[in-house]
C-alpha cells in the first residue's frame, strides 16, 4: 500500500455530515482524522463521490475522487508520516486492518506516585487516553475512576522545521473537568502543549516529558 497522504480539514455541513474540499486521487491512500480522534485511512479504487463512516462515531464523511492524469500525477509518497494505527474504514463501511506502524515521537507522559511512577510513550498522530476499558480501550489507559473512557486526545505532529514537536490536545468527552496547568478545559477546545505541562484528568496529574 501507498504512503497516506492527507486530504486536508473536511468541511461541517451540518447534521454530523462532512465533506472535503479537496479532490481525492483515484488509487492513492488517504490518511484523514475524525472529529472524535480516530483515525481513518482510504484508498479510494476509481473515480466518483464516495461516502464513507468513521467506525468510532459513525460520523459521514464525503469525497470526490478524480483519475491521476499527466498534469496532475499522483504525488510523490513521504518516507514516514509517522503515523497512527486505529482500525481503517473502507469505501464501503467495512474495517481494514491497520498498516500504518505506529511511530513514537520521543515524547511521553510521566504520571503516578514516586514509588508507583509510570511512564506511557506518545505516538505521532492521535493519542487517546482514558480509563481502563477493555470495551472502548484508549491508546493510553489509566486506572482512575473518575476518568471518562476515550476522554482526551493528545496529537503529536512534528514541527514544519522539522525541529522539535507540536502537541495539540482536545477534550473528547468527560463527567469531570479537565485542567492544563490549572486551566480548565471545555469540550472540544484546542490547546498546545509544551514539556513539562501538567494535564489534570479525574484524579490523575500526567506531566509531558521528553523522553
């Protein structure tokens, strides 16, 4: 399989609908990221509108697709997106195995009492963390009670320079409140990160460390 590339922001149009503005290429991979955190990967086989659900949320997405053409070829792969590896949806609403390695971003939550300190690494793309949940498990699970299942994504993309790391954070969902450095933070609201922040969830303090 290609090397995703990414199709851009998809566009609310109400109703849980989305729809990208760019036009996909027939037989490139895509690499998109649902509004809950997950993430969905696409190969889209020919030419035409497609509809497709993400497999956590079960939001609708659409695409145009067009043929690769000699003006306008298929672009050329990166070597490494460092990418996620949720489970992918087809055109079809199926789920695709994930290919996609997961690559870590030399970056990790230090969390946990000094004799109980716990140390979960942090991956380029999406990292979700939550409570223990064998049902709706998190990239990251914490044993905390007080936590919400699925509650935070923390996303990790590296800087355009290429020198260092971008960590954005967005609150999924939660029954209690959730802090940055004191801060409370709503639902849905973006905020970034830098080293040694301190992320409040439930009773659980986790600090961004460099790893």
């Amino acid at each position: 399989m290609n090397n995703p590339l990414h199709l851009g922001e998809p566009v609310d149009v109400g109703s849980n609908r989305f729809v990208f503005k760019t036009s996909a290429i027939a037989g490139q991979t895509y690499q998109m990221f649902c509004q809950c955190g997950n993430t969905i990967l696409m190969t889209f086989p020919n030419p035409g509108r497609f509809q497709f659900r993400c497999k956590n949320c079960h939001r609708l997405y659409a695409a145009a697709v067009r043929e690769a053409s000699k003006e306008n070829p298929i672009p050329k792969q990166p070597q490494n997106l460092g990418g996620d590896d949720p489970g992918t949806t087809s055109p079809t609403g199926g789920c695709i195995a994930p290919s996609i390695p997961r690559t870590r971003a030399g970056a990790m939550l230090v969390y946990g009492s000094l004799l109980h300190r716990r140390k979960k690494d942090l991956y380029y793309g999406s990292n979700i963390i939550g409570q223990s949940d064998k049902e709706t498990p998190s990239d990251i699970s914490i044993d905390d009670p007080f936590v919400s299942r699925r509650s935070v994504d923390l996303k990790v993309r590296r800087a355009p320079d290429g020198a260092g790391n971008i960590f954005s954070l967005k609150v999924l969902k939660t029954t209690n409140p959730v802090f940055v450095n004191n801060k409370q933070i709503e639902i849905d609201e973006l905020v970034y990160l830098k080293y040694n922040d301190k992320l409040k969830i439930g009773n659980t303090i986790l600090v961004l460390r460099r790893d």
